[in-house]
C-alpha cells in the first residue's frame, strides 16, 4: 500500500529555517550528535534526553565526562 506524503507545514518550515539560522542551536546539535557517538563507542548506556530552558534537547553526557573517559588518566 502506498504512503500518503503528510502535508506541507509552512509553519514548521519556518521554524525549522529558525532554528538553522541560530549558531548556538546548531552548536548544541553538533554536541549532542558527537556525544550520542562517543556513547555508542564507548558502549556507554543511553540515558535519556533532557531539554534546556529554550526547549533545546541536549544529550545528558557532557564533553567532559566523555573526554575524561578518553583520557589516558581515566
């Protein structure tokens, strides 16, 4: 059977396109993907998602606590 396409949300594009635009979501977005990465290489368990107070998702482990387990110390 095939799928209907949903249909077209002009104001979720425009959300979308703000979101795009602004460097520290998009900042926020390449640290929550590095840390999701450096999770599943380390074989670290997913813990979940907390939002901030802009209502950005943020990944719950800190570059810290990743880079401390990378460390030669750790």
């Amino acid at each position: 059977m095939p799928r209907v396409a949903k249909p077209y949300d002009p104001v979720r594009i425009a959300h979308l396109k703000d979101q795009i635009r602004d460097p520290e979501y998009v900042n926020g977005a390449i640290d929550r993907l590095a840390g999701r990465i450096t999770d599943k290489l380390l074989g670290l368990e997913e813990q979940p998602v907390r939002a901030d107070r802009r209502g950005y998702r943020r990944a719950s482990s800190s570059s810290m606590e990743n880079a401390f387990l990378l460390s030669d110390d750790g």
